[in-house]
C-alpha cells in the first residue's frame, strides 16, 4: 500500500503542476495518414536531454504536452511498429496552439519500436533482447485462424500441434519447456502458471500487433517468462464516421468463418466492438473444430492528460479429440469417436493513465481473467489411447491489480535515463475435478510483487538492470535479476552501417500448477504444498550487424540455459504419485537472423536456430530403479529440435498484399507413452501463403493457404497435421472516413 500511496501523491503533484504550462498539441499519423493512437510524445528542451513532458497519442493522434516556457523544443515520438520520429518545435509553434502533424515512417530493420522488452517503447536495437513483431497490415495478410498460425513463422518458436485444427499447439522456445511463455492479452495474462499455454484457441481477429520476446523476463512479467513473452495487442477505433467491417470466407474439410467490427473514435472516446466464428469439420475421424469470439476496446480522454481503457474479450470452443493413432502414416492406434474439450475463456481489463509536465507517467491497471476448461471422454475402446471414460473439469480465477510508473530523468548533456517501477498483486483460486471421483481439489494463492527497471545511455553504450521481488502465499519469497548491455562497437558506413555487440544475464521463475501444489483428484496424485517455482539462469550474447545503410541486418545469439528445479511425479509410500523439485537440465543454443526490406514495401525474414538440450540429473533414477528414455540423464528434452528455420516474405502494398511463409523444424525427441518404441518425430517442411487485392475502397478479396506443398506429417507423434487446406472470401467496408 506504501507503493499506492506514494503513486497517488506523484499524480497529484503532476496535475498541480500542469497549470502553470502551455499546451502543445501534436498529431501523429501513419504515411497513409492515419491516425496512430497510443504513440509515446516526448518533449525535450533542445540543449538539453532532459524530458520536459511526455504523453500518449489518443485514440485520433492527438498528444497534449505542457510545455513549461517558450521553447524551442524537440519533440521524440516512440509508436510501436514503426521507426523513431523526431521534429523541432519553435517558440512560435508552442504559443500558435495549432496542431502540429508528424508523419511517421516504417522503421528500417531492427529499428522498428517496441514495447515488450522493456515495458516502455524503445528501438528494437537499445532493447536488450531480442524481439519479432507482426504489424497489423501483416496479420490482415497472414488472415490467421489462431495465434499458432503466425507464431510458427517468427524467428526461435517452434510450434507443436496436437493434430489439426483446435489441437493443443505447443511454443518452444530456446530449449525451454512448452510451460514457459508468458502470454498476455490486451494488458492480461491469460497463460495458467505451470501449464501449457494453447495458442491454437487463440483467435487473433481485430489484433493490431503481436510482439514475441525471446530470453528470460520474469524480472518484467513474473511467473512463466522463463524463456519468452508473447504479447497481442487489439486494435484501436480511429475514424470521425463510423467504420463498419464485416467478411467470410469458407474453404475445404467444411470450413465456414465469419466476423465483423464497429469501430471510430468522436471528440474524447473511441471504441472499436468485433466477433468472430470459425467452424470446420477436419479431415477424419473426430476432428471437428469451432471457436467463437467477441470483444470490445473502448477508450476516453477524460483530460489531456489523463486517459481510461476498458478491454473485454470472450472465447469459446469446441474441439474433438482423436488421440493420437496415425504415426506418420501408420495407423497404429485407432482414433477416439466420442472426445471432446470445451474451452471458455473470458477476460476484462480496466486501464488508467496519467501523464505529466515533469515526464513522470502512470498507469492503473484492474483485470479478471475466467477459464474453463472441460474434457469429457466416453470411449472405451482398448484399440484407442485413451480408453477410460470420465470427466475433466477445471475452473481458474484470476483477479489482480499492478501500478506502473515510467519517468525520464534529468542527465547531464549525452546521457539518457529512463526507470520503469511497479507494484502488482495477484489472486488465483482453482478449482480441478473428475467428476467420476470427487471431491474436487481447490487451491488458492496471493501473489504481490514489486519490480525496478534502469535504462541508462552513456554515448554508445546503454545497459538494462532491474530486478523483482515476488512473495506468495503458497511458496513464500523469490527475486529475479536482469542486466542487459548493448554497446555500438562501430558506427560503420553506407555497406557496413553500423555494429552492435550485446549480452544480459538473467533469471526467471515459473509457479508450479494449482494442481500439483494442491492436487488432483481422482488419477492418484498426492498433493505437495511445499513445492517451489521452477527456476532458470539464462544468459545470451551475440552481435548485430547493420547492412547496407541500416535496410538490412544480421543478428547471431548464443544462449545458454540452466533450468533446475523442475517438477516431477514420483510414488510415495501409499502409492500415489507426489510432485517434488528434482529434475535440472540444460539448453545451449545460436540463433541467426536475417530482416530487411527488398524494395520499400517488401519485408523478407529469415532466421536458421541451433538447438542442444540434456536432462542433467533426475533423482527419481536410482539402480534399483533405472530410468530409460526420455527420462534418464543425458537424455535430449522432448519436442525441441536441434535445427530449425523460418522465412516470412511480405508484401505489404496499397492496392493488393502477400505473404510467403515457410517453417522447417528438424528431427526431434519425442514418445508414442504406449509402448510402441517410437523415439522421434520426423522432421517437416511447412509453407503458408496468402494474399488480398481491393477490388474497390469498400470491397477486398483474399485467399489463404496452409501447408501449400500438401506435406503428411506429425507435429507431436501419433497426431496427423491437416493437409494442403485453403480458405477464400471477401470483407467489405462502410464509412470508415
């Protein structure tokens, strides 16, 4: 409560002092001339780096700044997704009270501005790890079903699906387990610590930019940023006239979708409503798919510089589950006829923010997040995987709160700062039931957490240093460190544009799962209250190098992860299996990476990832009790390839668009669990394409195909992915203007 407190006397002294200052408004648009809401506007007294006031765009482009005095002043815009803008405001500028309109340009390569890294916009090359992003206009290309179909062509994922369409899909990252992501929504975590996050039940219809962190970042985002952040964000309303959008397409295997949108901005609010529904039948037998999706972004200005956000977003799904039974061809199993799982996740979020002269910035955030998850499976086939009919039923709550304050303080001449500082706490309660054997098993944690970030610039040198401070109800205290340093070796020329050597070292902490530390009923596991998070060390080092005038860039990492304290079942003496933290293991890796744009509007990425993991010590394996594969040490980690690779070649025209994406993962450790001695998974070859053309300003047609080159392959062993399969359609456009 002292954080709470000490936050609210900073933004009464911020409105106080805001009397006393002239107003400067600036507009910022896109180079289509749209406006761009959300862009961070800076105001610095030139002579001087000292940030005198910084605001948010609204919903129309517009920032209000306090400028204490006359001037002359520059003025900095950070907008993620596109390149640094800066532009010199005179003394008659501030005092005219007209708006001043700044074109933003599409950032060279690794210049685009992002916001995960840091949780403040910076330069993708100053951030201290590395990040991918999808802009808006490449997702409106890409025309994805689901979150897993576009993550699968960033550099460093992997993604495993568990069949076809509404499979579990699986993130690996840097030899990380598929527990290991922070995912986040408009502001709210949406992943349940300790488990598999589903990016195949995520839609990502009206999304306006998703960002993907590689590297440990529990020091930013807490539990689960072991190995990756992925981050979506929802589009903004913008227009004066309402804009109506709406669309369908079908395709083959009886694939129906459908969505729609309202969205505009009038005087100080804005707003932007939209649905989705998706249904397909699958290939075979039991494969069934449809999701459904409904949410709203609604946003007002209350002053210039104080401004609310309201987000909700409801999903719901349904998906059969086959099981596994065709293994590469193979039909060694047959596939379940009756399983299904119904997903249904509902999400809000309350956001306040508060701008000041003196560049101290704040933002409130409330949120709630619902999950249901239920699995009935009435087949008792002993021909199948999965012959014990029941009923599974989980329920998760999460309700939380978390302060974030931003300030840029004042340094001498050459050298910049800026702190990011944060307060946060957390309620989960749970509930996991088998409705064939109660009772169900509850669980509940409160988790407060307190965090510090400093980003210091000294000529070509900046360095990241923060740290955060967790304390839970159910595993007590943990602190997580991070130190990032970049350094701007050379400053090269027109061919060699510039070389920027960097490394951090961090740590990261995952919370176990409700029903490990709590326990599961029914399926014999005992509860352990006394297990701890999962941990790792991770550093990473690497170089980037700036070609022909900053169009282009090469980016090699080596990283290097230790994971300890990992979670495994064991029997006890009563012959239930408990949890305990036994397992440690070990990830080493390089990533190399290819952005650039061929011509202006033509974007290529390529990116090759080495991979090498090793179970490093399991006490569970003993001589009276050895381990064999995959559990013993030495053994390689499941599912994490050593060779992988992407392309996404896009272009991103005016009057028509495409996109060419390509993702090859190589041979990797994997298990039938049946008895079949299957040890691997072959390697695949997926290519994605997809393209639109505007008929008129009002009328587009696209078309989107997956896995183009019709490859037969299992992701995970023993499920079949879905053939070549194409989706066709048109969205229309009204108002808008």
């Amino acid at each position: 409560m002292c954080a709470f407190r000490a936050a609210v006397f900073f933004v009464a002294v911020s409105v106080v002092s805001q009397v006393f200052a002239a107003d400067l408004k600036i507009k910022v648009v896109d180079p289509q001339a749209a406006a761009v809401a959300g862009a961070q506007v800076s105001l610095v007294k030139i002579g001087d780096s000292a940030v005198v006031a910084t605001q948010s765009t609204s919903a129309e482009g517009i920032a209000t700044l306090a400028a204490p005095g006359a001037g002359p002043y520059r003025v900095k815009i950070l907008a993620p997704g596109f390149a640094v803008e800066t532009a010199d405001v005179s003394s008659r500028d501030v005092t005219s009270g007209a708006a001043i309109t700044i074109n933003l340009r599409v950032a060279p390569a690794s210049e685009t501005v992002v916001v995960s890294a840091t949780r403040n916009p910076v330069p993708e090359d100053l951030a201290g790890a590395n990040v991918a992003t999808l802009n808006s206009e490449q997702l409106e290309t890409m025309h994805p079903v689901a979150a897993d179909d576009v993550i699968r062509f960033l550099p460093g994922a992997v993604v495993d699906t568990s069949g076809q369409r509404g499979g579990v899909a699986s993130l690996f990252v840097r030899g990380g387990a598929s527990t290991y992501n922070k995912v986040i929504v408009d502001g709210v975590p949406v992943d349940n610590p300790g488990e598999t996050f589903d990016f195949g039940t995520l839609p990502l219809t009206q999304a306006d930019r998703v960002e993907f962190v590689r590297g440990a970042q529990s020091t930013l985002y807490g539990s689960d940023a072991m190995t990756s952040v992925v981050q979506v964000w929802t589009r903004t309303g913008s227009t004066p006239l309402p804009e109506l959008r709406f669309g369908a397409d079908g395709g083959n295997f009886g694939t129906a979708h459908g969505n729609a949108s309202l969205a505009g901005a009038r005087g100080r609010f804005d707003y932007n409503f939209f649905g989705d529904q998706f249904n397909t039948s699958g290939l075979g037998v039991n494969d069934a798919y449809s999701n459904s999706l409904q949410g709203a972004n609604m946003g007002a200005a209350l002053t210039g510089e104080i401004g609310l956000r309201v987000r909700m977003r409801h999903s719901n799904s349904y998906t059969g589950v086959p099981g596994e039974w065709n293994f590469n061809g193979d039909p060694l199993l047959a596939p379940d006829p009756s399983e299904f799982a119904r997903l249904n996740n509902l999400l809000g979020s309350v956001e306040l923010t508060v701008g000041s002269a003196s560049g101290l910035q704040h933002r409130f955030t409330g949120y709630d997040s619902l999950y249901r998850y239920t699995d009935v499976n009435q087949n008792s086939n002993p021909a199948s995987y999965d012959s014990f009919p029941d009923v599974y039923d989980t329920h998760v709550n999460r309700v939380g709160f978390e302060y974030q304050g931003d300030y840029s303080e004042r340094m001498p001449a050459g050298l910049t700062a800026h702190s990011t500082f944060g307060y946060r706490v957390q309620n989960e309660t749970g509930v996991v039931n088998d409705l064939d054997f109660p009772p169900p098993a509850l669980g509940q944690r409160l988790d407060q957490d307190a965090y510090l970030q400093q980003q210091f610039t000294v000529g070509r040198l900046s360095a990241i240093a923060g740290g955060r401070f967790v304390h839970s109800s159910a595993y007590g205290n943990t602190g997580v460190p991070r130190v990032a340093l970049t350094l701007l070796a050379l400053r090269g020329g027109e061919l060699f544009s510039g070389t920027r050597l960097r490394f951090s070292y961090a740590t990261g902490f995952m919370e176990p799962a409700l029903y490990e530390t709590f326990g599961e009923a029914g399926y014999g596991y005992a509860p352990n209250r006394g297990l701890l998070p999962e941990r790792t060390r991770a550093f990473e080092a690497g170089f980037e190098q700036k070609l022909l005038a900053g169009r282009w860039a090469v980016n090699a990492t080596y990283f290097n992860n230790l994971f300890h304290d990992q979670i495994e079942a064991t029997p006890n003496p009563t012959g239930e299996y408990q949890f305990f933290n036994l397992e440690q293991s070990f990830a080493q890796g390089a990533e190399v990476e290819l952005q650039g744009r061929i011509r202006p509007r033509l974007l290529l990425n390529a990116a090759y990832t080495y991979t090498s993991t090793e179970i490093l010590d399991n006490p569970t394996c003993t001589p009276a009790n050895p381990c064999f594969f995959p559990y013993a040490p030495g053994d390689p980690l499941l599912h994490r390839p050593k060779h992988s690779a992407i392309t996404l070649l896009s272009y991103l025209g005016t009057r028509w668009g495409g996109n060419l994406g390509g993702s090859f993962v190589g041979p990797r450790p994997d298990s039938d669990f049946d008895g079949f001695g299957i040890d691997h998974a072959a390697g695949y070859l997926r290519a994605d394409l997809g393209g639109w053309y505007a008929i008129n300003r009002r009328v587009t047609a696209y078309a989107n195909v997956a896995n183009a080159l019709d490859r037969r392959y299992n992701e995970v062993v023993g499920y079949p992915a879905l053939p070549i399969n194409f989706r066709a359609g048109f969205r229309f456009r009204i108002g808008g203007e």
